[in-house]
C-alpha cells in the first residue's frame, strides 16, 4: 500500500485583489500610445494597481482570513503555510511569520514552510512543496495553505501598462476535486537575466524586454517537451494539446499566452514524424524543417501556428484570461488567478474529468508545466460556488483616472520603503475584510487594521 | 510497503568558509570593550568576513562545486537544488538559478527547487523542503542539493562580534548515514522583530537584542516539548537530554548555546512529576514551582541549570561549536558547520548509532527542533573523510587587523548593491577553487571567475 494519501491536490482557491482600477484604453490615450497597443497589442482591458496602504503583508493577510472564513477552516486545522511573492519588503523576515498572527491567538504555532522565492514562479514553487509535504512523512493530517501574492509596478515606458495586482491562496491536502497528476511535471531552469529586481531601493524590476519573451518561450518548449515525454511513458499513448480541456499559462500580459498556444501546437508538430508533418495543410508543410529554438521571433512561423491553434486558443485558454485582462499580471499569483478564472467560466458539471495543463514560469528562471484532474465531488462544487464573488467584485471596482494612477504610483514609489511613515490613501473604498497598512514605526515595523467585515456577509458581498 | 524510501536523510555535507578573520580579543581591545567580553561574554574567537569580492552567488556556487568535485557527483544526478539564505542581493532573481551556471553546460536544466527565506531559519527549511520531496511521488530517483549561505555583518556597536560568513552544502537522498526520524519534528512560529532587515539598501539588520534572546529561548523550549511528546508518543520511552549523543543548536554566538543546554534541563525538570522534582538536589528543587515564561532573564535559574547541565554540554554539545567560535555567525548555515564540526570531533567509529537533537532558529521567526540518527555505512566514512579540510583551512586563513577588517566592512557597506562596481579586494589569498564577483555591470548584472583549482587535488588543499 501506497504511504501517499489519494487525490492530493488544491481543495479551496481564494482571489483578492485591491478596489481600484486604470482603464488600458484611457491609459493608451493619456501615454500618447497608439490606438490599441495595450488592448489588442498587449491584449489588456483593465488594470488593478494600489496605493500606499498595501503591501505583500495586507494582501496576504485579506486572501488567507477570506479563505479561512469562507471555507470555516479553523486555525488548527492547518500544518504549513507556504509563501510565494517577489514583492519583498524585508530581506530577513518572512511573510508567512507576518500571517501567524492569525494562529497564534488560537494557541496554534506549529505550523511549518516559509517563503519561497523565484519571480513570478514562487506561488508554484510554495505549492508544489505543500504537496510534497502532505505525501511525506512529515504530513500530521492537517491543510497546507498555499498563498502567492505580488504588487506589479513598473517604471513609466512600454512595460507600465503590463502592471497589476492580486494574491490567491489556496488549501491542499488529500481527497482534493483538483488533483496533481503525479511523475509527469516537466521542469526547465538556467540562469537569466531577463527580468530582474537587483535596485533593492525600487518596486522597479529591470527588464531586459527581448530577452524575457525568449526565455518565456524557450522554458515552455522546454517543459512541454519533458511533460509529453514524461506522460507518455506514464500513461503509454500520446500526449498533446488535444489530452488537455484547459490549458493555462502564467500571464505577464495576455498577447503573449495566445502565442504560448501557438507554440505548444508547433511543439506537437515538430514532435510528429517527417511524414505526417509533411501530410498536413502546406499553410504547415512548410515549416517541416523549422527548428524550434530558431522560431522565437519569426513572424511567419507565428503567424501560422496562432492560426493553427485558434480554436484550441478559444476553447481551452482565452476564458483562463478574464482576471488577466482585468487585473493584469499578479506575478506570483498569476497563474493560479488564470486557474479562478477557467472554473468559473464552466458549469461545475461540465468541469468534471477535465484535465487541464498549466504552464508557470518566473524570469531568472525557473518553470514548469504539470497538470491537474478535476474530480467529481462536493468539494469541487463548494470551491466553485466560493469563487462566485469574483465577477461582481470586479464590476465593484473604482475606475481611476489615468492622472490619478500616475500620482499613486508616484507615492508608492516615494513611500515604498520610507520608516517612520504614516501611510495617506484613503481607505474608503477597500472592499470589507481587507487589511491596510496603518502605519510603520521608526523601527520599522508594520502595523495593520482591517475594514469591517460583517459576520453574515460571504466574503466580499 | 511504504512508498517512502528507506533512511532519507543527509549523504553529503560540504562547508566552505573565506580566508580571513580577525581575532576576537583584538577586536575586544581595537573596540574598547573589556577584556573577555566578546571572547568569554560571547564564547567567541575568531570571526570571519569577507570583501567585495563575495557575495551569496560566490559563497553558493564554491561550495556546490566543491561537493560535486569531491563527492563526484555528475550534473545529470541532481534533481532538486533548495537554497536558504537572508543575504539577498536580488529581489526577484534566486540564488539557485545563478547556481544552474553549473548544470547548463552540462545539459542539465530540469532541476526542481529554489531559495527559501526567514531568517536563519532558510537553510532547515530548504533542508526539510529537500527531504520531503525525496518522501513524495515527485522524486525522480536522483539527489536533492541544499545549499545554505550567508554573510552576517552588523553595523558598528555591540553585535558586530557576532558576524561571521560561510555556507554549507548538503546532498539528500535516501540510504544516507544521517537519518532524518520521521513524525517528530516540532515547530514553533510567530511573528516577532527580534531580527529583521527592513532597509534593503543595508547589509546590516535590525535588532532588539533583549526580544531576541527571548524569542530564541521562547522557541527553544516549545519546540523541545513538542518534539520530546512526539517522540514519547512515537517510541514510548522517555525523551530527555539523556535520549541524545549531540544536541546541535543555532549559534548567534557560543555563549547561548551553552544557556540553551541549561535551559532543555531546565525544560527537563519542569516536565518531571512534582515529587521527582522536590526529590532533587535543593539547588535545583528550590525551583519546582518556576514558570518556564518568566525565567528567560532569571539569573538565579539561569546559573543553577547552567551548572546542572554542564556535563552535558561538554559532551554533547561543545564539540558542535568549533566552527562557531572560529568563524561565528553563518545565519541559516549555522546549524550545519554545528553539525560539521560534531562529525569531526568523533572518531567515526564511536558516531554510529548515535542520535542527534538539533535546534534551528531564525528570527522573524520560525524555528524546528528535529533529530537524526547516525548509521553504519561506508558512506559515513566518505563524509567525514571529505571533512578533513575543515582544521587545516581554518588555520590557513588570514589574521586580518581590526583597522583592516573595519575598513573592509566600510568597503562593503559603500559597495554592496552598486552597480556598476568594479571590485577591488586583492584575491591572491583566496583558496584554491573559490569564485570570486569579478565586476557588476551597469544593468547590474553580476559576473564571476574562479581561483585555479589543481585537478588532482581533493578539495581546498
């Protein structure tokens, strides 16, 4: 008998993200861009972005105490607690340290995992290791609670409209309706510079912009590659776009995940024997000779296979886009906001045995491709009605000004890591439960208060 | 049949260190200090530090060499890479994807892992992130590396003696000499600034030296009762100081290590039944009404637990703080040049069997106390041979003056997150094999080169 518990996997997913928003259309006109750059060029509708109340500890305290209370876990209920961001604000101290305040006054402080970091690839990093955990000896029959969460600001110029938002947690254990797949995940890792955080001073990265599309593609060929290689071995037949009913991506803008679809396609078609490749319509044939790591910016092998995958694009990815497009690129949390935004565009029964493929990738760089299969079970149903706030809260959102979302920026940019300092944003408008940055003392330290939450309400309503 | 392997645990252990120090009673002497306060009030003699010509990346990519060199181990044998450390100098970037440098030419890219932070507690966490990964369906069946690194420098004033430098890489697998016991593991979190390092331009931390030391014996003592009732439950018998060989702790500085001892006696003690404790020597029995929450500072239980647990921290805990007392503070590879140095003290022959309780702490804070068990196998012959290095290179570091090794720290603080900065440190002293930052260019990107290493020699000789 296995030693592994069955059906290891995510049980409770949880999205938040701040109360404002820019719109890209108006911010396309205020950056003198031309019609479209953001919104087709970039694929981009809206984006979230916050002032000086929050940080990675205000975030991450609003997802967690949501999904504790969404869900009714009660602090004992949970053995480990696995970070990941890149929004730091201490180069020591962690940010799981920061969420035992809302276990130590239930007495429970024996809760494993730390922070883990890599870019946007920590959040898959903090949940892969919740996994390992909960099939290890270590595991004392309690949750993992997973949490990612990042705040993506850029210096202004082209990258600024690719800004966003957000943090999810998520709750793994046995008996889970999104169950990982196991010996299949395709790992790829080297060392890169194609974005980076080395200015300690600025919430700035430094993008080096041709670079990091390449990597991004190079890592997803890559790991596509191993997945297939390693799923084929497992389940003896073969494995390509058609063995997914969602694929999803992490997603620094959504342009760039419609390519992504592409280019597993021309993956699967350069995996085909010369003979079959040859056979197919010559909008195709004609890049039977093509090599895989020459195709990173040609326009004609692109174009062609953005067309071959178009209903695969449709289908299996484009409703993984909604908070994408809306919020922008949470970073770290990204991937799994894209995972929020696929269950709730189905209806739960029309989930059930879906397998979906998800591509998670952090610049530096570390990246993977794994899937998961979705279960029937009263838990899947729970998970997906909990998620139900996630549409209205967007509508609920406060459009901001183009010129406003300058000027915050601007503050957030002179404030980031200032002590003493007595935060200004107004906090009317944060959506009820949040945690905001009270104020940090001339040590340092950071203090929260929360906005009312009343005891009836189901999390952000 | 479990599927979890048999004796997972520790099967490489390789420490690097840089060449210079400055002794401890000249330090007391060139600071004005009184004599003995760093090298008795401390327990401290030497301390190690480094230029500006290492950081993380040198300190990590030196000793992972140095343990596949040794060790022969190939690229292709590595699956997982977990790093901890608090030394950051990106905020996005990892530590292990600068160390996948080392794996690319070989092919090698699919390695799993990246770096884990809170404080001194990163390397244990990275340390049990490997093993459980080795536990879970995840493993492929090859190694897992933990590389633990730091360099602790602290502004001018009374912590600066408590500096220090190093870093620790381990191999974990399965059949290993060092045996992680499973299910008995104690955990103890909260949130705490006891230790942070809130200003990101600043290599030195922030520190309440008073809520430290507490936080540190807080976390000791919880974490020892949870470990002692797991193990009680697990192998019923009694667990106390006499159910260890070595009892193994974080080192900030040696003298609250030897407190520590005192204080798992004085835990010892708390957990005996009334009329056992009344049953003792009056010195000890006049204490069987104390209240572990208020002796933190209490002299009179401090010096009488002292004395009643000094035979036990002569033998099972003095020989671990060699390394310590030679170097100082290594922050997350603390514990592990403990561990290093407890090897060493013994003959192999009188290790085997031998089980060994070990503390870790990091501030913030997050802190585990475990315990591994020693087997008889030829590969712990191997490990300890591949430690003769560690007393011929301690000796053939450099004494460096205090006015220098001030002037040096200056270098540091004006230089640390410059970019570009062209180093300036002399490396004619360094050891054989140890990479060195040759410069950081303006889109500070970081560059390194290597002091030639003679093929046929077995490590730093």
């Amino acid at each position: 008998m296995s030693s592994w518990p069955e059906d290891v996997g995510i049980i409770a997913l949880e999205v938040y993200f701040p109360y404002q928003y820019v719109d890209q259309t108006e911010l396309e006109q205020y950056d003198g861009a031309s019609a479209g750059k953001y919104t087709v060029g970039l694929g981009q509708k809206r984006m979230g972005f916050c002032g000086d109340r929050e940080d990675i500890h205000s975030l991450a305290l609003t997802v967690v105490e949501n999904l504790l209370r969404k869900y009714n876990i009660k602090p004992h209920e949970i053995g480990r607690i696995d970070v990941g961001t890149e929004t730091i604000v201490d180069k020591s101290k962690s940010v799981k340290s920061v969420l035992m305040q809302l276990f130590e006054p239930h007495g429970v402080t024996d809760i494993e995992g730390l922070d883990t970091t890599n870019a946007c690839f920590g959040g898959t990093a903090a949940l892969l290791n919740a996994v390992d955990w909960v099939e290890s000896s270590s595991w004392n029959g309690r949750y993992a609670l997973v949490v990612c969460g990042d705040i993506a600001v850029y210096a202004k110029g082209p990258a600024r409209p690719t800004g966003g938002c957000g943090a999810v947690a998520m709750l793994v254990g046995p008996s889970a309706p999104l169950v990982f797949d196991r010996g299949v995940r395709g790992f790829f890792c080297k060392h890169a510079y194609d974005f980076y955080k080395p200015d300690l001073t600025s919430e700035y990265p430094v993008v080096d912009g041709k670079l990091s599309v390449q990597c991004y593609f190079e890592a997803l060929d890559k790991c596509y590659q191993l997945y297939c290689k390693n799923g084929e071995k497992k389940w003896q037949k073969d494995v390509n776009v058609d063995s997914f009913d969602g694929i999803l991506f992490h997603t620094p803008y959504c342009k760039i995940v419609q390519k992504s679809v592409g280019r597993l396609v021309l993956n699967d078609f350069i995996r085909l024997p010369n003979d079959k490749r040859l056979a197919l319509s010559p909008d195709l044939a004609k890049f039977a000779e093509v090599e895989l790591t020459k195709t990173y910016f040609d326009r004609d092998v692109e174009k062609a296979f953005l067309s071959a995958s178009s209903d695969t694009f449709d289908k299996k990815t484009k409703p993984s886009l909604h908070l994408a497009a809306n919020i922008g690129n949470m970073y770290t949390a990204s991937l799994y906001g894209g995972l929020a935004s696929f269950l709730i565009s189905k209806e739960p029964k029309n989930l059930i045995g879906n397998k979906i493929g998800l591509f998670s990738y952090g610049s530096g760089l570390a990246s993977c491709f794994y899937s998961l299969q979705i279960k029937n079970s009263s838990a899947l149903d729970t998970l997906i009605n909990n998620l139900s706030h996630v549409n209205p809260l967007l509508e609920k959102r406060v459009k901001v000004a183009p010129e406003k979302f300058e000027a915050t920026l601007e503050l957030r940019k002179h404030s980031a890591h200032q002590a003493p300092y007595e935060p200004k944003s107004d906090v009317s408008h944060f959506f009820p439960g949040s945690y905001y940055l009270s104020k940090i003392d001339e040590q340092h330290r950071r203090y929260y208060d929360k906005v009312f939450q009343s005891c009836m309400s189901n999390g952000h309503t």
